[in-house]
C-alpha cells in the first residue's frame, strides 16, 4: 500500500515511511491510495477473533512494508491484559436497556483512550528504529492526555527520547503528577511558562529551525499520526461485533472529539464496509465541528476564542484530521483539498453550502451535537443514578449527544474516552465523592517529580534539547 498527500497527490511511501514523518512536504496528511474494503462474508469471518488477530485483520491491507510475523507480533506485544486491564482489551458494556452502550477504552497506563494507539507506536517505532538503525527525539505539546500516553508508550524505549512541553501550573493535579512522576532517563518533561499555544508555538520553532532538527532527530507522535488513526479504526470493528447483530444490521457510534482522529478512525472503519450508520462527532463549548455539521462552513477558531472547559481535551478550534474526512468528502480530489485549505490557511471560512460536497457530507453519516458544562454535570449525575456508573465529562459529552440522536432500535455505542478518575474534581461537582482510582495511582500527587520550568523561548528550549542529547552521546 503505497500513501499520498492530501494536498497534491504527492507519494509518500509505505506505512513505515509514514509513520515516522508529520506532515507531507506540501502541507497535507497522508492518506492511503485506497481504502481496502471488507465484503458482508469477510466481515463475518472477523466476528469473534481475539483483539489481535482483529487488529492483525484491519490493520494488515494498509501496511505492506512490516513482514506478516513481525506484524502480528507487535500487536501481540501491544494489546495485552496486562496493559490495557482485561482479555477483551475494549470491554463493550450495555447502559440498562437503554440501547445505550460505553466502549470503555482507558484501561490503558494513562487511563485515556490515547493508549490505544499510543501503544502500538511505541512498539512499531521500536521496531522500525531497530531495523533502520535509527533514533529519534520525540518533541510534542500537550495540555493533559496526549502527553502522558506518548510517555507511558515510549517508557525504556532505547532509540527514543521524549521532550513533552506542557503549559507550567495549568493541567489537573492528576495530570500533572502523572507526567511529572516518570521518572525514566529518555523522559523529560518540561513546563513552560505561558499556555497550551505557547507550548505548541515553540514546537512549531522548533520544526522550522530544518537544521536544529535534523541534527537532533526530532520527531512527533501528534494527532495526525497515520499509525494512531489506523490503530483506533479497529476497535470500531470490536465494538459491533460485540453487539452480536445479525450480519449487515447497522450500528450508530457518538465519539467525544477535538481533533477529530478518534471519530475519523471511525468514519474509516465505515469506508471499510463496517456496518455503521450515524456518527456523531461529540464537541463541548468549543463546537467548530458542530458549526460544520449543522451549517455547511468551517472556520476555524482562533486561539483567544477557544474556551477552557471542564473537558478539557476538546478544547480544540481547529480539528487537526478534519482535512483527511474533507478529503475524502471530495472522493479523493486533492485538487479541491489543497484549496480549501488554502482558504483555511488564509483564516476564511470553507463553505460547502449547496455545493455536490455538501450533499456528500449528507451521505456520510456523521453528525454533530455539543454540551454544555452543566449538561456534563447532569449527564454524570443521570448516568450514575440510572445505571450506577461513574463516567467521566468527556464521555459524558458523549453520552448526551449519543442519546440525542438515538434511533428506535439501533444500538447507540458511546466511546468512553477518559477514565473519571482523570478528572475527579468535575465529576466531584457532578455527583458528590470523588471517583474511584486504580491503585497504582493512589497519592501519586504526593510522589517526587522530575520536571524542568523553561520560559516561554525557543532558544531556552533548544538549548535544553541539545544539552540534555549531547550527555547523552557523551554516555
Ligand atoms: C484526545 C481526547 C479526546 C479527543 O479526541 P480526538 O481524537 O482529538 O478527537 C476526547 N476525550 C479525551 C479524554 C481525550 O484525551
């Protein structure tokens, strides 16, 4: 399987050539030639498989460049009981009989559905750097889940370094203290002082300074990742071979989204042949994509309006992976994709009002809905009195809007996306205690840390960077 940009058609190899590179040249994602399809006989051969030989069966068409065997055993190594909490890996849990279901995808080390293909990353980069012979210095941003799952995949990782900038003082407690309590020599951790964005500005300085990077090997695990979507787009089939439907009925999925990688995954699955009918694309009070579903027109969001809420890995005005459903809206046109966005690019609106893209979108099947904070808090309350279930507010926006647009008859499967202990003081709020934690992280806020606080420049920070490496090569 050979991958292309969205923007030009420009060819960018084989999965593993993907896998390690961020954006194409160009500007776009890399999206594959074509999207493999199952027939309604091969989906019914995959209905019961372990979650491995599954994965093994969804994942394989599109990466042609790892030998079968070592495949198969990367993903052996990665969904493991002892990993995610269970045998099923992605438990699959009906709310009453209310057609209701929770997906519960956080049993993972960061407890956030991030881990699940987070994981595999760790893995496939291991595996990939060993065979080329290869390092690599992973430099992200983040403002909670990413940032933990990437660190608990990439833990004794010999070829890779992690450096995780973080906005100094601004994450949960629990957040910040399961970053900051790693303490593993290819992980640092790095407070800046100012916000999210400025974290991210300084990974984008980074990136634009071509001979910094290629000196130090940096590399991302970002969003846009063409391995996590792929890993993601399989539990997807996991979860509606569970619902034991009778071949070819439909499933609806509702997916608390920000940059809109968990739901494509969806969406691919779909493009797969995977019985799906609605996708709801979950927002909060930052509702970009509720505005592009209900209205025909994207704009993104600047900064400044982007609203910080209770929860806060949705707090997102701009869907990173959005480009890649917008591709295929346009049945593969990278002609159309590369003007958009350049209109994107351009800060103006893409419309798509009473235009033939518009009606695709129609056909696709996702939907859009969003919350409200104290629709999270009631939500909560709701599930945990009707179903005596403790769900946390991303999965919450989740539950609300998946309910909303409940159809009579057919399955509603909301992806639990975060664990509440994450979140234990909206969840407090919501019904009264603190939720349950698993117990490798009782009193984890009171365990030392190991974090670095570096003003908010780039020069500060990649002189951090650099120090830190060339200890490294010096033993
Ligand atoms: C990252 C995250 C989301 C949003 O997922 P996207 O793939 O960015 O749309 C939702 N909920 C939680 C808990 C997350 O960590």
């Amino acid at each position: 399987m050979q991958y292309v940009s969205t923007r030009g058609h420009q060819r960018l190899g084989t999965f593993t050539d993907v896998l390690l590179s961020g954006l194409a040249p160009d500007g776009g994602l890399a999206m594959p030639e074509q999207i493999p399809t199952f027939s309604a006989a091969e989906l019914e051969r995959l209905r019961g498989l372990p979650y491995t030989e599954l994965a093994y069966e969804v994942m394989r068409p599109f990466i042609s460049d790892i030998p079968e065997d070592d495949l198969r055993g990367l993903l052996r190594q990665t969904y493991r009981a002892e990993v995610f909490g269970s045998e099923e890996i992605t438990p699959l849990t009906a709310l009453g009989d209310s057609g209701l279901y929770l997906l519960e995808l956080s049993g993972g080390p960061s407890l956030a559905f991030k881990d699940m293909a987070m994981q595999f990353l760790g893995h496939a980069f291991e595996y990939v750097l060993e065979r080329d012979d290869r390092r690599v210095n992973i430099l992200g941003a983040t403002s909670g889940d990413t940032g933990s799952a990437a660190e608990y995949a990439m833990l004794g990782k010999e070829r890779v370094n992690v450096f995780m900038l973080s906005p100094h003082g601004r994450m949960s407690r629990f957040q910040q203290a399961q970053m900051y309590s790693l303490n593993e020599p290819n992980i640092f951790n790095i407070a800046i002082e100012g916000v999210f964005d400025d974290c991210q500005d300084l990974v984008k300085a980074v990136n634009a300074d071509a001979e910094f990077k290629a000196r130090y090997d940096i590399g991302a695990v970002n969003s846009i990742n063409w391995g996590r979507v792929l890993a993601q787009a399989v539990y997807y089939f996991r979860a509606y071979f569970a619902l034991g439907l009778p071949a070819g009925a439909e499933a609806d999925f509702c997916v608390p989204s920000g940059n809109f990688g968990n739901v494509f995954a969806g969406y691919l699955a779909k493009a797969m042949g995977l019985p799906i009918g609605q996708l709801m694309v979950a927002s909060n009070e930052n509702s970009v994509l509720h505005e592009f579903f209900s209205g025909g027109v994207y704009h993104v969001w600047p900064a400044e309006r982007v609203a910080q809420t209770s929860s806060p890995s949705m707090d997102i005005g701009k869907a990173s992976n959005f480009e890649r459903f917008l591709y295929l809206v346009a049945g593969g046109d990278a002609v159309q994709t590369a003007g958009w966005w350049a209109e994107v690019g351009a800060g103006r609106p893409v419309d798509l009002r009473g235009t033939v893209h518009w009606d695709a979108v129609a056909a696709s099947g996702l939907r859009a809905g969003r919350s409200t904070h104290a629709d999270r808090l009631a939500t909560i309350r709701r599930v945990d009195t009707e179903f005596g279930r403790l769900i946390d507010p991303h999965t919450a926006d989740g539950v609300l809007v998946g309910k909303r647009f409940q159809r009579p008859g057919v399955p509603m499967v909301c992806l639990e996306t975060a664990l509440p202990a994450k979140f234990g003081e909206t969840v407090e709020e919501a019904v009264g205690r603190l939720p349950e934690r698993p117990a490798q992280f009782e009193g984890i806020e009171d365990r030392p840390r190991r974090c670095e606080v570096l003003p908010n420049d780039v020069d500060a920070l990649k002189g951090f960077i650099a120090g830190q490496l060339d200890i490294k090569r010096r033993g």
